[in-house]
C-alpha cells in the first residue's frame, strides 16, 4: 500500500474515536464499499483509512483513561454487520447483572463535565431512577428544579402526574426505570441543545443496554427525536410503535432482541393542558395491551 494517510486527517481520526471511547463507544464497523463505485485511488484511500482508524483505535486503546473510565476496558470481537476493525469494550458489557453495569456506567460518568451544562448551575447530576430489570422504561428530557435538588429524574409536579400515569397502569413508580436525555439541569429549564443531548446520550444508551426492557415510552417530543434520531411532530410521532437499539452500544444478553418505542406526551406538558390526557392514557394503553398488563378501572388523573 503506497498511499499513508494525511497527518491532519489521521489527528481528526484519533480525535474522533477518543470522543467515542470516552463515550463508552469502542465498536467500529466498516461498510464495504461497492467496488464498482470506486476509482481505484478511492478504493486505495478506503483501505488506508480502514487501516488508520484500526491503529489509531488500537493505540488509544493502549493508553491510560484516567478520568473518562474507572473500569478497565476489554478486548472483544463480536459478529455484527460489515467487519470489525476493533472492539474494546466498557466494562458493563462483561456484566450480566444490570445493578452491577449500572453502577459501572454510573461509576465512569463520575462528576462528568463533558458537555456545557456542567457549568451552568447544575447542583448534581441525575442519572436515573427505579428497578434496574425494569420491562418499561420511561425517557423524559433532563432535570428540572425539583430533580436538580433532588438527584431523582421526575419527583416534582411534572413527577407526580407520572408517578399517576404509572399507578393507573396497574404499576408502581419502582417497578420501572426513569432516565432522561441529559442528566444535568438546563439553565432556567430550557430546552437541552443538541450538543448536550449527543453528548450525554450515549450514556443513556448504555443504561438501557443494561436494563434491556421491553418497553420504552419516550416523554415529549425532545426524548423522542434524540431516541429514534427523526424530526416529526408529536401527531406523527405518537400511536404506533419504533423498533429500538441503543445506538453505539450493545447488551451483554446477545440475545435481547432490543426495545419497542412508543412515544407520549411529556407530564409537564399534561400539566399545562390537561386535555391531552386522554390521549396521553390511549398511548398508556397500548403500551399496558403489548405488556400484557390488565386494564386497570380508572384511568390517569
Ligand atoms: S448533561 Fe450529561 S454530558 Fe453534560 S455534563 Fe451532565 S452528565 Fe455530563
């Protein structure tokens, strides 16, 4: 192979995938490409950069984390899509039980500072809530006052009508697990920006790794496009069902076939209009119909 790769390309690659390790992202495929597309220059360069990427994994691999991970990573391969250029995995994913891989996710988001929102007025992070072989998980979109104070995702108003949302489903607020998007409180409880979503999101992903539920119900419109990555309106968004993987990151049961997705209206929302519950309970519903959860008499307040 004659061709080496731009150093300024190979820094932006090594930069990349420390950002994904640093994630907690350590698998990388490689699409093959559709040779006949190709000139042959560009099939050359695609090696090239299979290869860069592969050593440039490799060599961030080797080096110490102090800071970003507490667990040591470990070497795996795994069959997927495409082909393996290298895996180091979190420690989690060496873990069946998903107290311990919690704790481990827990354990490497430390007081974390990845993205703005550490500085601007959080007082502790939020990082979920509830029984960790939860089958239904509910995803809001960050941290309120009362959560901010609290260290628990949905404990204020907006809290309260979802512990009633849970209850007139037939469930206590312990039998599910509660996380959001981004678990540090936005400034004035503004909408969490893009960067802050993907940059905490991936830690989320693997929360839901480790727990595996059947089921999650997406709170409002931000859970829900940072979750299925589409841009639509809660009218679209709502009464039908998402086939769902964490991105970036897998289980350790190979065999969880990954979540359905369903997606409701936020509780603070409910709060400010009311008449939505209903449609609110209609998605309940078919969320409690997939769970083979009985109807309960009466409905959410
Ligand atoms: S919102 Fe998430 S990524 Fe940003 S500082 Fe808090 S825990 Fe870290």
């Amino acid at each position: 192979m004659s061709l080496t790769l731009d150093p300024e390309l190979r820094r932006a690659l090594a930069e990349r995938v420390r950002y994904c390790h640093e994630m907690g992202i350590y698998d990388f495929y490689r699409r093959e490409p559709v040779i006949s597309e190709l000139t042959e220059a560009e099939s050359e360069t695609s090696e090239v950069l299979s290869s860069s990427l592969s050593a440039v994994s490799t060599s961030l691999a080797s080096e110490p984390r102090e800071g970003m991970f507490s667990s040591k990573a470990a070497a795996t391969r795994v069959a997927g899509e495409g082909k393996l250029l290298e895996t180091n995995s979190p420690a989690e994913y060496r873990v069946s039980d998903p107290v311990a891989a919690l704790k481990l996710i827990r354990e490497d988001l430390g007081n974390c500072t990845r993205c703005k929102l550490h500085q601007q007025g959080r007082k502790q992070i939020v990082f979920g809530v509830g029984n960790p072989r939860a089958e239904l998980m509910f995803v809001g979109e960050g941290p309120g006052a009362d959560e901010d104070t609290q260290g628990e995702p949905f404990v204020g108003r907006a809290g309260q009508l979802l512990n009633n949302m849970i209850k007139a489903m037939g469930l206590r607020r312990e039998d599910v697990y509660i996380a959001n998007i981004v678990k540090c409180r936005p400034p004035g409880n503004r909408t969490p920006e893009r960067d802050e979503c993907e940059t905490c999101s991936p830690f989320l992903m693997r929360q839901i790794a480790a727990i595996k539920p059947k089921v999650i119900v997406a709170l409002g419109a931000v859970a829900a496009k940072n979750l299925l990555a589409i841009n639509a309106s809660m009218s679209e968004l709502r009464g039908r069902w998402y086939d769902f993987k964490p991105a970036g990151v897998r289980s350790s049961d190979t065999a969880w076939p990954g979540a359905r997705l369903a997606v409701t209206y936020h509780p603070a929302f409910l709060l400010r209009d009311p008449r939505q519950k209903g449609e609110a309970w209609k998605d309940l519903q078919m969320v409690m119909k997939y769970l083979g959860i009985e109807p309960p008499k009466k409905s959410a307040e």
